[in-house]
C-alpha cells in the first residue's frame, strides 16, 4: 500500500509541471476591418467591424494544453473579435441588428507563407450564441478557435479571409425573426511577421510544496498521500481486530441430507451495511437517459442536448450517422465520408478516427452512441431529425383534405431555417454533396413550397403564398420555379413598392436571362 501510494503520489505530480520546453512567437497586428454582411434575401447590408488582434505561433496546441507541435511544425492560432453590426434607419432610437451569428468556416481563412505555399484553417469550439453571456457587444462572427499547422521555420505570410456564408437573427426594435442565411463580404489580407528567434519558455521545476494558486494537479499529489497514509492505517486496524478476535472455526459434519446453515451473525456482521454514495456522474447519466437526440440540419447543424464541446470532425461524423440510419456504418465508411481524400489534403489514421468516435458518444451520450465493442459498426439510437420530421409531415400532407394538408405543409416549412448544412462547408461535410443528401432536401422544401402557395392563391390567401414562398427561398435562393410563384403574387398585390423590391432582389440573385423570363411575367 505505501509502494502504491508512493508511486500514484509522483505520476499525478507530472501533470503539475511543463514535461517539455514551448517555443512562442507573437504578432500584434491589431488592424480592424468593415466587413459588409448582406441578407440575400431583402439585399439588406449591415456593417460588421472585423477586430484581429494577433497571431501567435505556439509549439503547445491552442486546443489541447499539454500537447505538443509535430517534429518540424508549429502552431499559427488567430486572435479575433467582432461585433455588433446594426443598420440605423435614420433615428437616434430604432434600427436593426443581427445576433446569434454562425462563426465564419474553417474554410473562410487561408495562410499564404512568403514563399507562397497555401495553408488551410481548422476551426473548433464554435460558441453558440444562445448561452453566450457576451452577445450583446459580441455578434459571433468569428466566435470560434482558429489555427493552423504551418513548418516551424515560418516567419512570415499573410493571412486572408476569403467571402463566405454565415446565418443570423435579425432583431427589429428588439423583435427577433427567424435565423436566415447572410453573405459575408471578403477577402481581406493581413500580411504576418515574426521575430526570427521563437522565445523559449524552459519546464518548470516540480513544486514541493502546496501556496495558494498551485495547479489541481499539486491537489491530487496531497489526496495521493493522504489517500496512502489512510490505506497504511486501515490495513494494520484490520491486522489486530484479526489477531485479537480470532477464534477456532467450528467444523460440521454433513450427511447427503443436511442442509446447510448459515452461522449466526455476529455483533459486526449484524451492523447495518453503509449504502455507498451516488457517483457524482449519475446526475448527467440520468440526463443523457431521458433527452431525445436531435440534429437539425434544415439551415445550422445544430446537436441537442451535447454533454462535451464538439469539434467539426465530430459534427460531421453525427451529422453522416443520423443522415444514414438505415443501416449501421463500418468505421471505413464513416472515415471515406468525413476524410474524403482530395489532393489537398491527407487522411488520418485508425487509431485517430476511433479517437473521434469516442469523442463523439461523449457528445450525445453513450445511449444514442453505443461503442462498437461486439457489434460490426456504428449507429445512431433513439434520436430525430427536422429533416425527418419534414419528411413525415410532407407524406401526410399528401394523403390529407384541402385543409390539413395547408396546415401541415405549414408545419414542414417553419422547420426551414435556410440553406441545408448552413456554414459547414469545410471538407468534413463534403459528403453532403457527394451523397446528394443537400439535393434532395432543396427539391423536397423547393416542392412543398410550391404546392402549399398554390392552394393559399386558391383561397386568395395571397399574403399567405408570398410568405410560404419566401421560406422556400431560404433553401434555394436561386429556385426559378418559386421566384416565378412570387412573381405571379406580387402582380395581384397593391402595393407596387414590393415588386419594385422584387425586381432589384431577382437581379442580385438570378441570370440576366431568368430575370427577363419573369419580367416577361408582367407584361402577360
């Protein structure tokens, strides 16, 4: 006992110390950039100020502290903010803003070293605005960790952010609407320069002794010796109760048909048994047990309830299980999906691809996720989907009278909150496309659209259609066959005013040629 105590007493006390030597560099850049941010929809641009502060280079990982950069490599991290961005109609008290902002894709930012060769971004830990207790001076945009892996002799580059796409809640007189899709305007370049020599931060020596501020693990060294001291002490208690209580053990002969009887309890033994405590894990246990799993995909991905941060790798690898439950997945299926190998990038290894699946059932829980010990591959349990329920919604809608159908087509399209798989185009969420999965929710939500307007201008529900069609949209911005609907409302509404808006949104959106077509629309 005291070997173990010894031995559990100095392995936890590595943990308290550097095991290896950092190497740093720091660029205080500090340049601020307008980014225009523009709803396609209503071609509405809100101004969004672009804070980057600096870029370090760092051989210890930005995400995981204690690990370290691979043999001739560093760590390039971005240190950014932004927000709010606000429209002013022209009065001191009333405008618009956006909030709860998607943060930029990995894919938004490049680094181009001096000697030109090109380095792409990973992003983690985006922050959900919802819960985000600095929303209100904090619009999203770039709410998120940026690096990349770049060769340890790099001194100098530029880094570039590139035009991408994000989603937003726009807020009018403080009145939220539905989040929709939002054009980020780009590129912007901010060229980095690094001192020559990285400064080195040497490991610390091990403490000896516990102040005030020393680090959990110099706590668990005090519980290792404390915990050895205690097992010492149990163990020579329980050696003389032995000695000082021992007594000859009866023996009793038995026939065939002796039943045996247990011995009379004694006074210890007819003490009341203590119960051992709850583990404190059995609260967020009982919580994973009794909440379904939902993953959104009809605009953001969205994952409810998670019980750990998750990276977009494991996003994707949730996203591809619950877009594929027909079947359980082998481990290469789900790595072919979610590392599709390209000329830009590199695959990873088995070891590293099961390391992304464990994080994933610490994600959704164990229960939506079993391991795969025993079993022949993954699958996703007890969980649903707005795409699902879109679905359902759409088959009874077809078999339904006049009535409920309109009311359950209205159902499908309030789960529409903008282009399917919103702001995940990094290459873990290539194969949304390659399955044509994004393809077939646009030609689902594009239909639906379609017919539910067509039965509200059969009840002259005119205002009804235009909404319907607008939430059509959010998918397919570009659908000619909604826009042609839309067209067809506006001519009936009073208002000129809206399809004069009307014309200038179909110019930003559609060809030159489509736009003559619905013109052609108004002159009969």
């Amino acid at each position: 006992m005291v070997w173990f105590g010894t031995i559990s007493s100095l392995a936890w006390e590595s943990p308290a110390v550097a095991s290896y030597p950092t190497s740093t560099a720091l660029d205080q850049v500090e340049r601020s950039f307008v980014v225009p941010v523009t709803d396609p929809i209503d071609h509405h641009t809100w101004p969004s100020v672009l804070i980057f502060v600096s870029a370090k280079l760092d051989t210890g990982s930005p995400v995981h502290p204690g690990l370290h950069a691979p043999t001739g490599e560093i760590f390039l991290s971005l240190q950014m903010s932004s927000g709010p961005i606000q429209r002013s109609y022209g009065e001191p008290h009333w405008g618009s803003f956006f909030t709860t902002m998607t943060a930029l894709p990995a894919t938004a930012f490049r680094y181009v070293t001096a000697s030109g060769h090109n380095y792409a971004a990973t992003r983690v830990h985006p922050i959900n605005q919802t819960n985000n207790p600095d929303a209100t001076t904090d619009d999203g945009l770039v709410d998120a960790t940026y690096f990349f892996t770049v060769p340890i002799s790099n001194r100098k580059g530029t880094i570039i952010i590139s035009a991408s796409r994000t989603t937003g809640v726009e807020y009018q007189g403080f009145v939220g609407n539905a989040s929709v899709p939002l054009n980020v305007g780009g590129p912007f370049k901010i060229p980095l320069s690094f001192p020559k020599n990285l400064s080195i931060e040497a490991a610390k020596p091990r403490r000896t002794d516990i102040t005030p501020g020393t680090t959990f693990a110099g706590a668990l060294n005090l519980v290792a010796t404390l915990l050895a001291a205690a097992l010492v002490a149990f163990v020579t208690l329980v050696r003389r109760r032995k000695r000082r209580g021992g007594r000859p053990v009866p023996v009793v002969v038995m026939s065939e048909n002796t039943v045996p009887q247990s011995p009379a309890p004694t006074v210890a033994e007819q003490r009341p048994v203590p119960q051992p405590r709850p583990s404190p894990q059995a609260a967020p246990l009982r919580e994973q047990n009794s909440v379904q799993l939902r993953v959104d995909v009809l605009g953001p991905l969205t994952i409810s309830p998670t019980f750990s941060p998750a990276s977009d790798p494991v996003r994707a690898i949730v996203a591809f299980l619950a877009m594929n439950n027909d079947r359980i997945l082998t481990l290469e299926e789900i790595q072919n999906a979610v590392w599709p190998l390209t000329d830009a990038g590199t695959d990873i290894k088995k070891p590293a691809m099961r390391n992304y699946m464990v994080d994933a059932r610490k994600t959704v829980g164990e229960r939506h996720l079993p391991t795969a010990s025993g079993r022949p591959g993954y699958q996703l349990q007890d969980f649903d989907t707005d795409w699902n329920e879109f679905q359902r919604l759409a088959l009874q809608a077809a078999t339904a009278s006049a009535g409920e159908s309109m009311t359950l087509r209205r159902q499908a399209l309030d789960l529409v909150k903008g282009l399917p798989f919103t702001a995940d185009t990094t290459r873990y969420f290539t194969w949304t496309f390659s399955s044509s999965i994004v393809y077939k929710i646009v030609e689902a939500v594009t239909n639906l659209a379609h017919a539910l307007a067509t039965q509200m201008v059969l009840t002259a529900d005119l205002a009804g259609a235009q909404v319907a069609l607008r939430q059509g949209l959010l998918t397919d911005p570009a659908s000619l066959t909604l826009w042609e609907d839309l067209t067809d409302v506006l001519l009936e509404s009073a208002d000129p005013s809206l399809l004069t808006l009307h014309w200038k949104a179909a110019d930003l959106v559609l060809r030159s040629e489509d736009v003559v077509l619905l013109r052609n629309r108004e002159n009969g």
